[in-house]
C-alpha cells in the first residue's frame, strides 16, 4: 500500500514523529550493518563507560563510509514527498546500545533556540532521521518521545537543563529526571531499515536494552527549509557540519558535497543554546 504523504506530514508536525516504512532495502541494510558492527567492535570499555546512556557515540567524522547512507535517495524522497524543500544535511552519529545496558535520557537535538526566529516553527528547523539496524521494541530500545513536545513546553522542560553532558552520559544519578518515565510518552518500536522521522525539538530518550544482543542505531539530521533559517543559525549549523567531513577521504566528500549545509556569508554564528527559554511556553 501507497504511504500516505499527506496524513505523515501532519502526524510529524503535530506528534513530532513518524515512522516510513522499509526505506532501506536489504543490501543497503547490510552495509550499514558491517559499518557499526566494524565500529562497535573497536570501541574500548572505557567508551562504554563514558557512554553509559547513550551506549555509544561515535561521529561521522570517524566514519566517512556512511556517505552513501547520509546519501541514501529514500530519504531525500521521503523528505520531498513529505514536502520539505531546501534541506540540508549537517552530522550524523552511531548509537549503539550494548546488551543489558540502561535507558538513554531525555533530551532534545536542536542547538539555536535563543535568537533564532524559527525555533518555534510549525516546519522543523531540524529533523532526526533514525535508521534502527534491528527490530526494536521496549525490550531492546527502543525510542520514546513526548508527544507535542517540539512545540510546547512540558514539566520535563524545567527538569532536564540542557541535557547534553558528561554526567548524563555516564548516568551519574540514575535517578535523575533524566532517565525518568513520564506519563504521556509513547514509544516507537520500529522495524531494521524503516526510517523514524522525528521533530529534532522533541523530547526524546530511549528505553534500557534489557537483552543479549546489540541495538544499532544511525541517527541523521536534516534541516529543511535551510535558507530560511537566520544567517547565524545557517552558519552554526554550517561550521559543524564541515568540520566532520573535512578530512573525510575526497570521494566520500563529493558524494555528500551537494547535501551538506553550506552556508558562506560573513553572518556571525549564532552561539549554540540547547534550552528553550521561558518564552517557550
Ligand atoms: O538511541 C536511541 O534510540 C535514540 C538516539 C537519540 O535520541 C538521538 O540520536 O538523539
């Protein structure tokens, strides 16, 4: 059966999240699979240690095979047939979570909220596109969100500070707000090689890997409607993006070229703010 554009579109600007299914076909799925397998098998106890939460953190800058994924034409038809125009890409990261190992925290992606005037837009500023390398369900880790949270404030808000740090990485007081369950969150078990297309704004987390196996995830960002962001905010978004891929080998660089924010005029950047402030209500 046909996806209906129309009906994801709303749920993605209305929930935060939708889920398309079988984006990657089986040898692509197999590709990316090798990928994090590779990686994950060179990470050190000590990275597990840092990476307690997350269960692994690893960069595109260290993985310039991920070109044809960040590439990969599912997507950009998806984000087309969705209707978001003028995306750009920025970074992508491998999360893995190790088997027996505890919930991700809340949090969300987005890096501009003081001053940049489309924070609180209906069109995201930024998109997750997560691809889970296996099936995923509550057992395993999958991912939870809030519902609405993209665009309106939740108790979680004033909870969590900006989220991103060493400590909730290493899950320092596991009873943190953190790694707590709230009411209203839903979970999103999704299929290895559906795309989880989500509102980067959104308060996010994942649930514990309670069992024996691995739980890959690629995670992705795009950024539609680029050029209608302030300067400042292209040029942060910009800044970060290359500097993962420049010392990729060249090949890997120009598969992506076209696709990464490019912005090159002399607007300042906009310093990063991970907390949306009080007018966000
Ligand atoms: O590990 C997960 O399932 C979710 C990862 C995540 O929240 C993120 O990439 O922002």
């Amino acid at each position: 059966m046909g996806v209906d554009w129309a009906a994801r579109r709303a749920q993605l600007q209305r929930d935060g999240v939708c889920i398309i299914e079988d984006v990657l076909d089986d040898a692509m799925l197999q590709r990316v699979r090798a990928i994090a397998a590779a990686q994950i098998a060179a990470l050190s106890a000590d990275d597990r240690r840092e990476q307690r939460s997350t269960g692994s953190m690893v960069a595109n800058r260290h993985l310039p095979q991920l070109a044809e994924l960040i590439a990969w034409p599912g997507t950009w038809d998806a984000l087309t047939r969705l209707g978001y125009a003028d995306c750009k890409f920025s970074r992508a990261y491998l999360i893995s979570k190790p088997p027996h190992s505890p919930q991700l925290f809340w949090h969300q992606d987005f890096t501009a909220w003081s001053g940049e005037p489309r924070a609180g837009d209906e069109v995201s500023p930024q998109l997750f596109a997560m691809f889970y390398l296996v099936d995923t369900d509550r057992a395993n880790g999958c991912l939870r969100i809030i519902p609405g949270s993209h665009r309106k404030r939740h108790p979680l808000h004033d909870q969590l500070g900006s989220a991103h740090s060493d400590a909730s990485r290493r899950m320092d007081d596991p009873d943190a707000a953190l790694y707590s369950s709230v009411p209203d969150e839903r979970d999103l078990p999704a299929r290895a090689g559906d795309l989880v297309l989500g509102d980067g704004r959104a308060l996010h987390a994942a649930h514990a890997n309670t069992t024996a196996c691995e739980r890959p995830l690629i995670t992705l960002w795009y950024h539609p409607d680029f050029s209608r962001l302030r300067e400042g905010t292209q040029r942060q978004i910009s800044e970060l993006a290359r500097a993962e891929v420049e010392h990729w080998p060249e090949r890997n660089r120009r598969t992506v070229a076209s696709m990464i924010a490019d912005y090159s005029g002399d607007a300042p950047a906009l310093p990063r703010d991970r907390v949306p402030g009080p007018n966000f209500v």
